[in-house]
C-alpha cells in the first residue's frame, strides 16, 4: 500500500534505488491477547476489522486478527499454545512489533538482492495461493528481532493474504483519519547505530537524510542519537535512535532494558487533520505526553504563522516545528504496552519533511518526567 508522498523529494535522489519499495504492506504486531488488542486499535484509533485468521480457519497454533485505516494495516497475532516462538517472544519482549512488511513488485528479486548484499534470511521466497490469486513473500531479519517482509501481491485479488478470512463483527466503531505510516522508529543498543544505518544503505539502497547528535536532543539529564534512514522514492522512513552519554537513564535505554533488546520505538500515522484525529483519539480514552503550557507561550514566535488557532493546539497539547520547506504538527502517545516501550506518533506534514526537532527538548522533558513517575530515571 503506498504513502500519500506527492513527488519525488530532491534529498532522494541520491539514493542508488537497486531494491524499489511502493510503501508499507503491513505491521505484524505480537500482542498477548490479540482479540482484546483488535478491539483497542478498532476503539482507540479507530482501525476497521479487515481479515481473521486462527482456529476458524484451520490454523491451530496462532490467531490473527487485521484491522486497517486507510493505507495502514496491522495485523495483530497472539500464540494458541505454550512453547511457540510468538510466545517466546512475547516472553522477553511484551507486546511489539515483529513485522514490518514491505510491498514491492518482485519478493524473490528483493529477497536476493538483500541476501546478496549481506542479509539474514528470515523465510525465503514462498508462494501462497487461494482462489482469488497468489502472493509471494520472503523476509529478512533487522535489528532485535524484528525481520522485513517483502510482499508481492499483484497477482492477489483477496482481501489480505492468502491463509485470511474477512472478518466482518457487528462493532465497527468510526475511523478517526489516520492514513499512512509516515515512518516507523527503531532504538538500537549503545554503539549499533552506524551498524544499523549501514546495514540499510548497503543491503536495502536506503539513504541517510537526516542525523541528529547529541547536541541536537540532550536535556541537562538524557541525550541520544539518530539517524534517519530513507528508501529510493522516500515513502519508508526509518528514523535509528541509539542512547548517548546522559546523566541519567536515558528514554532510550529505558526502552532498551524493558523491550530487553532493540526494537521498534514508535510508528508516526498521517492525518491530514491533526486537531480532529487528536480529538477523537482522547474522546476515545487513549493518553498523550504533555508538554507545559509555557511551550504555547512562545509558539507563534518560534515557528511563525500557521493555519490553525493556537487554542485547540495548547489544549490537546499538539506540538508545531518548522522547517525550510513548512511546518508539521505532531504529538505522541504515552506508552501502548505496561511494558514503557512502544508508542505512536500522530502526525501532519504541511510541506515540512523533518522530524520535529525543534520539539525534541520540551518532548524529552516530557518522557522525563513520565520516566521519574516510572522510577526509571
Ligand atoms: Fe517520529
């Protein structure tokens, strides 16, 4: 499924694009309750029921249960029996994302083509059929445990995969204007970053566009580090964070020490009406990070004019930042897990193509002070 990217981004064009990318396919999350996980992304963000798969469909070892929202699918999947590698892994890390699948037009070319350059393979290229048609898949693996699907579907006609049922319940809450992932964060351990971001350059053609060090995002207590990594036609991003030298714990390692390995930070959702999404999100019970009411004081002088009023932006607590190219909105949950690990990003671009950094040291105050509440600072 593609991302809404109008036109090719002149900081792309650099990219030597051998492994061509259309957009996320899918996030595969492993959550400990999959049915009650379906029915928090269907209340809480408004995603709609899509595909079913488990007992009801002959697979006895797993059930999954899809939901979407425009381009965005998850796909959330729970163990059906002890000893299984879903629930080894909900063991050590708790809820999190396993997946992230990559839709391209050739899963066995971009599978070689990864191998090739030095990947671990996660499943080789399979094909999987039903009466409307036939996908191909093929993974690879990432950082922490976290593995690439690519996924070949233009010969599928059916409503996810091959292996899924429509699932179709009665409770169909209304979606609140999420679009697409606009990219997704992985931490990654003290000292791995530049690992990583090699690893995306040399065996995925991805791009460096943007870094940022600790001078960019410290507070008196924590820093970290970050690299934005892109592909080709810049419709994936993937932002790798490592903790840098802080007084104290830093979000990073925090996250680090209860994920208990690298993993996938946030995913940051489009909307094209942040005030209305954001709205509905809190009407539906799901919590933010708050920034003191002293960041609006100083907002306008900061980024300039803006379309929206000020008002709506300082009692929902969405933050604005400002770039060469125009401005963003964005605000973040807390937490989605008991574990402080995942959270979501719910963001709207208005020409900008950065990442908020002028947010970053209000935002990081922020987490300081949930991660005091935490103990964990
Ligand atoms: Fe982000």
């Amino acid at each position: 499924m593609s991302n809404a990217t109008a036109s090719m981004p002149k900081i792309f064009e650099g990219a030597a694009d051998f492994m061509p990318i259309n957009g996320t396919d899918y996030l595969e999350l492993y959550v400990s309750n999959s049915l009650q996980a379906a029915h928090y992304y269907q209340t809480a963000f408004g995603f709609q029921p899509l595909a079913y798969s488990g007992l009801k469909t002959g697979v006895r070892d797993r059930e999954s249960y899809v939901v979407v929202q425009d381009k965005i699918r998850l796909v959330l999947t729970s163990p059906l029996n002890s000893n299984s590698e879903i629930g080894m892994h909900l063991d050590r890390h708790g809820d999190g994302v396993k997946v992230t699948a990559l839709w391209v037009d050739d899963a066995t070319y971009a599978y070689e083509e990864a191998i090739k350059r030095g990947a671990t393979s996660f499943m080789t290229p399979t094909v999987e059929e039903d009466e409307t048609g036939k996908v191909v898949r093929s993974g690879i693996y990432s950082y922490g445990e976290v593995v690439h699907i690519f996924v070949e579907r233009k010969d599928y006609h059916g409503t996810f995969l091959p292996g899924y049922a429509k699932w179709e319940p009665e409770y169909q809450p209304a979606a609140i204007g999420l679009q697409y992932v606009d990219h997704m964060v992985g931490n990654v351990e003290l000292g791995k970053m530049n690992y990583w971001v090699d690893f995306y350059k040399n065996v995925m053609g991805f791009t460096q566009i943007v870094s940022f060090d600790d001078k960019d995002i410290s507070t008196d207590y924590t820093a970290l580090m970050s690299k934005v990594m892109a592909n080709g036609n810049g419709r994936i991003k993937f932002p790798i964070n490592e903790p840098a030298e802080g007084l104290k714990k830093s979000q990073i390692d925090e996250y680090l020490e209860f994920y208990e390995g690298a993993g996938v930070q946030h995913i940051a959702v489009a909307t094209d009406n942040i005030i209305e999404t954001v709205t509905a999100m809190r009407n539906r019970g799901v919590e933010f990070l708050r920034v003191p009411g002293t960041y609006y004081d100083v907002l306008l002088d900061r980024v300039g004019e803006i379309d929206e009023d000020l008002e709506p932006l300082r009692e929902l607590g969405i933050l604005v930042d400002r770039d060469d190219e125009g401005y963003l909105l964005q605000i973040f949950t807390k937490p989605v897990n008991p574990r402080p690990t995942m959270f979501f990003e719910i963001i709207q671009r208005k020409g900008a193509r950065s990442f908020g950094k002028g947010n970053f040291k209000a935002l990081f105050e922020a987490i300081e002070r949930e991660q005091e509440s935490r103990g964990t600072l």
